[in-house]
C-alpha cells in the first residue's frame, strides 16, 4: 500500500507539471510511466480540466475503489470540478498489473 502512495505521489507531481497542456473542458486520458519502482507499470490517468480552471488551478486526485474504474471516478466529478474551477485526476490501476494485494 505504501508504493501505491509513493506512485500517487509522483504522479501528481508529474500531473501539475502537465496540467497547463490538458485540453480544458474535455474528458481525456494519458498514460503515465514512472521512472523507478514502477517503471513497468505505466498507469492510464483519467482526467477533466474545468473550462475556467487557470494556470493556478487545484489538482484533486480521486482514487477509483473496487470496480477499477477510473474513467467513471473522473466522469463522477466533472460537475465539482466546472463548480470549483479544478483539474481532476483518476488513476486507474488494473487488477493485471496492480492485483488486489498490492492494491
């Protein structure tokens, strides 16, 4: 568990460097590969960029539970984000590469 929050970290660090180059106002996603532990981990992140969030906008990360499904933790909080201006960020970690134990 403590990886998996080391590599949340990273990719929000990672994801407020970007965050000027994410098309706001439109669902998307990108792959994202760490350069350590998990480097043979890419992550798919989901995420929404409010229209009005500017250049100093707020990242919330939204952590998907069971279902592994990070398309719809974003999906679920695109009206939070328009209402408060934010970049919301869904990691998506596969039972494939990130099974239940390490999860």
């Amino acid at each position: 568990m403590k990886k998996i929050i080391v590599l949340c970290a990273l990719l929000l660090q990672a994801c407020i460097a970007w965050a000027g180059g994410l098309a706001a106002g439109e669902p998307g996603s990108f792959v994202f590969t760490d350069k350590g532990f998990f480097a043979d981990k890419p992550v798919t992140v989901y995420y929404y960029k409010a229209r009005s969030a500017g250049p100093d906008a707020r990242v919330m990360m939204v952590i998907h539970g069971a279902e592994r499904q990070g398309s719809r933790m974003r999906d679920n909080w695109q009206p939070f984000a328009e209402k408060n201006k934010l970049i919301v960020l869904a990691p998506e970690f596969d039972e494939a590469r990130f099974p239940s134990r390490l999860f």
